[in-house]
C-alpha cells in the first residue's frame, strides 16, 4: 500500500484470517490478524513519524474491488495514520497530553525519530485509499439512499475489523473500525474513527461507502461530528439516560453531535480514460438494464432480482393491473426459487421471531428512571412483564385458539384468573422465545427440502439480533466480548432445546413436560403442575394448529400465538389412568 509493504509481513501466521466473497463483479475482502509485535511497531513508527497507538491492527485490512474495472477502495491502519496531524495544530491541549506522551517514550525506548509534539487523539479524515486506472471518486450531490438500506434485506456477508485503539492514558477512547454488509442489491461499509476525551470532546468521523450492484453505482460518504465533552453530558441527561454508559458507545452520540463537515462522492458513469475497455461497469443505465431483463424471457434476467417479494393476485387486482415488474418478478421465483426463497424468509422469519419475542416480553424501567437495575437472588437482572406467563393476561372470553392468523381475530380483555408467575428475566425470556420457536421450527421442517434451511436459518439469525440488542436497550451489555459469550451460551442452549422437545414430541407428554420443566421452570423444585402441565397442553395444541395452516400461510407470516391460560380447564380434567391407581391405605397402628 503507497508504495510500502506491510510493516508485519515477515511475522504473518500460517494463515491470514482473511474472509472474501465474490459478488456482482464485486470482491469483498476483508482479514483480521492479531495486534502488531514489537519490531512491526518499530518500523511502523518509523515510517509513520509518530509513536502508534496502544492496539495497532497493521494488517488488518478490509478492501472492495471491481474485478472489471480495477477500481478498489481499500481501509488500513497505516494508510489512516498516515493522515494523522504531526504539526501539534490540532493536539487537544489537556493536562493528560504530557502524560500520554511520557509513556509513549517509555514504551518505545530508543526511537528517536518521532516527530513531537502530534496528534495524540489519532484523529483522522481518512476515507478509504482508493486506486483506479481509468476511474476516480468525484464530487456530487448524490446522498446515499438511506431507505433501500432500510429494507429487510439477507445479509449475504458481514464483518467487523478493527484498526487501531487507544485509551489516552485512562481518560477516554479513540478507535478506528470497520464494518461491511453485503445484501444481494447493495452493498455498504462504513469506517467509523470515534474519539471520546472525557471532560474535553466527543468525535465521530464517519466514512459510507455505497454501492448499488444493478446499477454499478459507488456513492462514498464522509461526515464528521464533534462537540464538548460536557455539552454532550447534558444532552444525554436532559433525554434521561445513564451518561456513563451511553458515552461508551458511538451508536448512542452520533444523532447528538452536530455536523461539522461533509462531502459526497461518486463514480462517474462514463469511463475517464476511454481507451482502458474494462472501465465500463459503471455505464449501464437501470432502464437499459430492465429493458434487457423484460426482453430475455427465455433465458435468466440481466438485471438482479427486485428484493421486495412480488404481490399476492389480490393485492394485484386491488391495484388495478398487475404491472410488468410484478409479473418479471414472479417469473424470476419461477425460475430461480433458490435465489429468492432467502428475500421472503428474511422477512418474514423477522415478524415470526417478533410473535414468538413478545409473549414474554419485558422492560427494565429502572435502567431509564435511575439508571440501577434491580437483582433477584441469584444475581440476575429483574424487569418488569405482563402476561400469563409472569402475571396476567387478556385473552378472549370465548376461549379463542391457540393458534390466531395475524390480523384476523380480536382480543377482550379479561384478565386470567390464573398466572404462570415467572419471573422477568433475560433466561426466562429467552426459554419461552425457545419454546415458540421450536413448534414453528417443527413446522417449518415440512416445507420443501430446498428451501427448509433458508428459513431455519433466518429464525435463528433474527433471535441473536433482538437477544443483543435486548442486552443493550435493557441490560447495558456494551461490551461485544461480553455480549458474544452471552450468544454462545444461548446457542448451546438452543441445541439442547431443540433435542429435548423433539424426544418429548416422540415418546410423550411425561418426557415432553420433563423437558418444559428442566429448560422452562430451570429444574426447580417448587414447580406448579398445573402451570407446566397448561405449557404442554398449549404446545400440543399449538403444534396442531400450525400442522393445519397451509405452506402459504406459514410463508406469510400469517401466525399468531394464543393464551396458553385457556389450557387450564383441560389439565384439571381428572385422567382416567389416575383412577386406576389404588389409593394407599392408612399405616396407623390402630
């Protein structure tokens, strides 16, 4: 990169960590090595005349590339550095500064050549080092359209890479990172430089690199936004959050800083040097690509997939006619089922994972009010829930279904004479997540082959997304180390539900109820019968109804679960078996 090799090149590992993925012509690559050893610092230092940061990821790198045209953008420690100011105009004059800088001379004893004083922020406008024979970034007034990035769209690839940390001596943050996601339309990454300098100022620096695959389209994005330490202190309190913990992650700062500079770029459509033939992917106009698309029905369409699942006839019909893109874009789920059965399972495993989330859904209103969380005995965080399964309920008097279709039936409400009374915690959340999940997944076992795994996968991948962001709306889990140990578990967990209601299913309700009883009520003792047996009652009928629900239906998301408090009538009726028990005689002594 400019001309230099990579400081760490003769310490690489015997593998690179590296991920990629070709994608419309587009290579994504992104690689991920540990923190750079001494000597690599050391030269590193050398060549970027200032001491680096505590954590310096040199080689690790996150790159685009158009295989057709050469055009890349690529994002790395060193290039970023390298624009770090090492005049002094623009150190952030505290009482920390000198500090810092003793223990950087401490750290890296015997350099010399580092240029003094700097920049001990590691602020920097980097924006990506971009290289191109015939293609270059240019100004426009383009924006980024921030609502097709909206959309529910799969995620084809994701990764996160850092490139550089520092904690300033204990008295704030800076970092430098990087995130790319890939969708089967569009593509975005964004390079976020954060700086927090407690007492002083907030900083965040943000680079968007957008591409839309149709049309070949780059747009790149920079903003940056600061204000004082303090300034951003009141904001936060005058909207009731915790201040400390909300100034640990950008994603809570960024809407409260106010824009101090902006720019817009794009890729001109028409090459610049014309005699280069490979610089053309950015020539092809939308509507000529459609055009292509409509005119080849005998063969595959040109132009991607529309990533909004076609309407339903009726819809259609209500519309008036159905148009040529509705028609275009159910011949392509003709053609390419593969292709994308994974758009509408997408979405709609996202409204599935809602129902089967709010059943046991819970809030902390303490975190928000004082910003102290209350505990239960053994040290969980305790919230604050409705419904049978904590409390109460509403439910219809007529005794509904278990099992509602969305949007087709109401709710009286009447509170249950009977609660389950389990308490609202994260674990309980996420066992009666489990529960509901599981009969859709046994549900979902019976759609075609081909695209079973599809929706699998998505049920599971949107509970991880609402379990995390749960920690952090709720629980203030910031810290993705301590998040993703939490993920793992709930994985584990998941594995082992999954095989222990499928023996209850085949050899029982004793073991299925075994089963509720060691996941659901944690194995205790104290267990009410009557309430686990109401959970198995309600699963069976649950399981029942979906068995008679259509593919279609399913496929739609047209699911609603119902109260399992209606089951209670049925668990009291006395079994037949229990008659055929002898009762015990008395054992007095007369």
């Amino acid at each position: 990169m400019n001309g230099q090799s990579s400081p760490n090149a003769q310490f690489q590992l015997g593998h690179d960590f590296g991920k990629t993925i070709t994608h419309h012509g587009f290579k994504i690559t992104t690689k991920k090595l540990p923190i750079l050893k001494a000597e690599p610092i050391e030269r590193m230092t050398s060549m970027l005349g200032i001491a680096p940061p505590e954590m310096i990821f040199g080689d690790n790198i996150t790159s685009i590339e158009h295989l057709g045209s050469g055009w890349s953008i690529t994002f790395t420690a060193f290039d970023a550095l390298s624009k770090v100011d090492k005049t002094g105009d623009s150190m952030l004059q505290v009482a920390h500064s000198k500090e810092w800088q003793s223990t950087r001379e401490k750290k890296h004893e015997g350099i010399t050549e580092v240029v003094k004083p700097f920049d001990w922020s590691y602020s920097t406008d980097y924006k990506g080092t971009e290289q191109s024979e015939c293609l270059r970034l240019e100004p426009s007034n383009t924006p980024i359209p921030i609502e097709l990035l909206k959309r529910p769209d799969p995620i084809v690839f994701f990764d996160e890479v850092m490139l550089y940390e520092d904690e300033m001596a204990d008295n704030g943050i800076t970092a430098l990172s990087c995130k790319v996601r890939v969708m089967p339309a569009r593509l975005l990454l964004l390079c976020r430089f954060f700086m927090r300098l407690d007492g002083v100022m907030v900083r965040i620096r943000d680079t968007r690199v957008f591409i839309e695959f149709g049309i070949g389209e780059v747009i790149r994005e920079y903003t940056a936004r600061e204000d004082k330490y303090e300034a951003v202190r009141q904001k936060l309190a005058m909207k009731g959050r915790d201040a400390p913990a909300q100034l640990r992650d950008p994603n809570n700062l960024v809407d409260l800083l106010p824009i101090v500079d902006n720019s817009l770029e794009h890729v001109s459509r028409r090459p610049i040097v014309r005699s280069v033939p490979n610089c053309r992917f950015f020539s092809i106009s939308s509507s000529f690509a459609a055009t292509q698309a409509v005119s080849k029905t005998s063969s595959a369409p040109a132009s991607p997939p529309s990533d909004e699942p076609p309407k339903s006839k009726s819809q259609a019909h209500q519309s008036g006619a159905i148009a040529p893109t509705h028609k275009l874009a159910a011949e392509i789920r003709k053609r390419a089922p593969s292709v994308t059965e994974t758009y509408i399972a997408y979405g709609v495993c996202e409204r599935l994972v809602q129902e089967c989330a709010k059943q046991a859904d819970y809030t902390i209103p303490q975190r928000h009010e004082n910003g102290v969380i209350p505990k239960t005995p053994d040290g969980q965080d305790l919230g604050v829930g409705k419904g049978w399964w904590y409390e109460c309920t509403f439910f219809n008097s007529r005794s509904p279904p278990l099992l509602r279709k969305r949007k087709r039936t109401s709710r009286l409400p009447t509170k249950s004479p009977t609660a389950l009374g389990l308490i609202p915690t994260f674990n309980n959340w996420a066992q009666i997540t489990f529960l509901h999940m599981y009969v859709l997944t046994v549900r979902l076992r019976a759609f075609p082959a081909s695209a079973a795994p599809a929706w699998h996968q998505h049920l599971l991948d949107h509970f991880f997304y609402a379990a995390e962001d749960r920690m952090v709306r709720e629980h203030n889990v910031y810290s993705r180390m301590v998040r993703n140990k939490y993920l793992k578990d709930l994985f584990t967990q998941w594995r082992g539900v999954l095989a222990a209601y499928d023996e209850g299913l085949v050899k029982g309700d004793a073991v299925l109820a075994t089963a509720v009883w060691r996941n659901v009520f944690e194995g205790r003792e104290d267990v009410d019968f009557v309430g686990l047996g109401e959970v198995v009652s309600y699963m069976r009928g649950v399981l029942k109804g979906l068995e008679g629900m259509p593919d279609e239906e399913v496929g739609r998301g047209e699911v609603e679960f119902g109260d399992p408090g209606t089951q209670r009538k049925v668990v009291e009726i006395r079994s037949r078996m229990m008659d055929s028990i002898p009762e015990e005689e008395d054992g007095g002594l007369g």
